[in-house]
C-alpha cells in the first residue's frame, strides 16, 4: 500500500487529473463519443502519468541531496529505476494509444506534446526556456484532438488559448516558491523574471486570453463575455489590494478555470 501511495504521489496526481478530465472534455465537446472517446482518455491519462512518473525520477538525486523527506523517493521509499520504468511504460501506452485513436497526424501530436513535456522535465524546467515547453505541448492539444476526429485543423483561437492557458498555468505554479527557489539557488523562467514581473507578464497572457474567448464566446451568448471581464476585473483587483503571493496564486488559478470552462462551452 505505502508502494502505491507513493506512486500515486509522484503522478502528481492533482494536475494529471486535470489535465486529463479538461482534454477529455475538450474532446467531447467536439464530438468524440463511445470508444473513441476512452481511447482519448486512456491517451492522455497515460501520457500525463508519465510526465509526473519521469519528473520525480529525474529530480530524485537533487531531492536526496537537499533532504527533500516529502518527495515519494523518500517519503515511500520508491526507487528511481521503478519510476523510469513505469514512465517509459506509461509513456509507450500513450503513444500507441494516441496514433489508434487520431491516426499518425493527429497522435503524433500528442506524442510531440508529450516529448515537449520530457523535454521540460529533464533538460529545460531549470533555465530560462521553461515556459515554452508548456506553450508547445498544450497548443498541440487542439491539432491531436481535430485531425485525429475529423482530419481538420484546429482553430487558430484554439491553439492560442491552450497555449496561453499551458504558460500561465506554469507561471501561477511556480509563482508561490519563487523565493524558496531562489535561494536554492534553482534557476528557471520565473525564478529569472522575479515574482512582479512574472505576476505581470502572467496577468498580461490572461487577459490576451480573455479578450480571444471574450470575442469566441460572444457568438455562444452575449453572457459569457460579460461573466469573464467581471471575474477578470474582480481577479486582478483581489490579488491587487492583497498583494499576498497566495492570494495572486489563487486569483490567477481562478481566471484560468474560467477560461476553461468558456472554452468547453465555445468549442
């Protein structure tokens, strides 16, 4: 069981769950159903589960070095080689499954969404490039989803609003430990840019995004540009006047999940 448990921590079980149900629902929305639609899940949820499986082996040396006892490696004991082993599993799985179900131009989006995500885990998450892997793999979301249904590209607005949604989700993420890292003497993007400018750069990817959706959605209802300048303008004013980095953290994770939600509802 503590074997289990450990695995499931070092999935980072919370964001590959979200990941998963948003690319799910995504699919759905534009008219994946039966089999097909498991295919998809099955896809994305083995693809994420290596990413996280391959994020805590990678860091597993730097953990052990700096007495890290909450990761899975020391907390549950769980050897490195195992998690290598279950992210190439995991991985391999996901592949397979992304070509049967959207075909080779379509999976191979995915599996190149996933090689960025590889590509962020063990070369670029401590430089200044970490952002872009984000930008890359979750804009190729949208391609891996229309080609493998229909054989269409996606919608320009769609592969903006992923990606815009991939970088700011990276941003607001890192944003709480800026500090700790820095004094880690960790490097990458964010710790680069500083928690103001990095805070502004992430409100400034936002509301790009809002203003794409706002224009999208306004064919859907007239309500749903309405609903997302109001979260926006009471988002931004929140973590304005509180100024704490919890507080800008959970303002901007706000805005992103509304922008989820209106996407779901736009596609």
């Amino acid at each position: 069981m503590q074997t289990l448990v450990g695995f499931i921590k070092a999935s980072h079980a919370a964001p590959t769950a979200a990941v998963t149900i948003v690319f799910t629902l995504f699919a759905w929305n534009l008219g994946w159903r039966g089999e097909q639609l498991l295919g998809v899940f099955v896809a994305v949820i083995a693809g994420q589960l290596s990413v996280g499986w391959s994020n805590d082996a990678f860091d597993a040396p730097t953990d052990r070095e700096a007495n890290r006892t909450n990761k899975p490696t020391l907390a549950y004991g769980i050897r490195p080689r195992s998690l290598w082993i279950a992210a190439f599993s995991a991985l391999t799985l996901s592949c397979v499954m992304s070509w049967t179900v959207a075909g080779l131009i379509g999976g191979t989006f995915h599996v190149f969404a996933l090689t960025m995500a590889w590509l962020y885990n063990t070369v670029l998450s401590r430089t200044w490039w970490s952002w872009l892997p984000y930008a890359l793999a979750f804009g190729a979301v949208p391609a891996f989803l229309t080609f493998g249904f229909n054989g269409e590209p996606p919608q320009i607005w769609m592969v903006a609003i992923f990606a815009i949604i991939g970088v700011s989700a990276h941003i607001a993420n890192a944003l709480p430990d800026v500090e700790s890292d820095k004094a880690a003497g960790l490097q990458g993007f964010v710790i680069s840019l500083g928690s103001k400018k990095a805070t502004t750069l992430c409100w400034g990817l936002l509301i790009t995004g809002t203003l794409i959706l706002a224009i999208v959605s306004s064919e859907s209802s007239y309500w749903l540009p309405i609903i997302l300048g109001i979260t926006l303008a009471s988002a931004g004013t929140y973590s304005w006047k509180s100024k704490s980095r919890q507080a800008i953290f959970s303002s901007i994770l706000l805005v992103v999940i509304l922008e989820i939600i209106v996407l779901l509802i736009s596609s």
